[in-house]
C-alpha cells in the first residue's frame, strides 16, 4: 500500500513539474523546446503539460536503459 502511494506522490509531483515548466516555456510542447519527437498525435484536446509528461518518462525510460547495460557491478 505505501508503494502505491508513493507512485501516485510522484504522478502528482511529476504533473506539477510538467504544468510548472509548461507554463515556463510559454505553454509550447517539448516537441518544440526540445525537438522531442511526440508519441502520439496531437489534437486540440492535447494539453502540452501532457507531453512533457510525455517527455520526462522517456528519458527515466532512456537513462534507466543505459543503466540497465553500463552493468550491475555498479554500486549505487
């Protein structure tokens, strides 16, 4: 159960940083600030704080990629 709760804490903290720097960068998606590649097709029910959701898990996705093969003797 508190794992749970911790995942959902961090669903709303990573919401909150995406609306934060969404509104920082002019309200623009990161396919525009970043030349992210967008994973799914926008509309005009697309929120850009969404992509930058988006955004943030594919690099956790990317670094723990990299992580994943740079070995497991390293020592956290």
């Amino acid at each position: 159960m508190a794992q749970k709760r911790q995942k959902t804490a961090q669903a709303r903290a990573l919401e909150r940083a995406a609306k934060y720097i969404c509104t920082a960068k002019w309200g623009l998606c990161p396919m525009v600030v970043e030349k992210y590649p967008c994973p799914q097709r926008c509309t005009l029910h697309t929120k850009p704080w969404q992509c930058w959701v988006a955004y943030f898990a594919a690099m956790q996705q990317a670094a723990s990629a990299r992580g994943n093969k740079a070995g497991s003797g390293a020592v956290s």
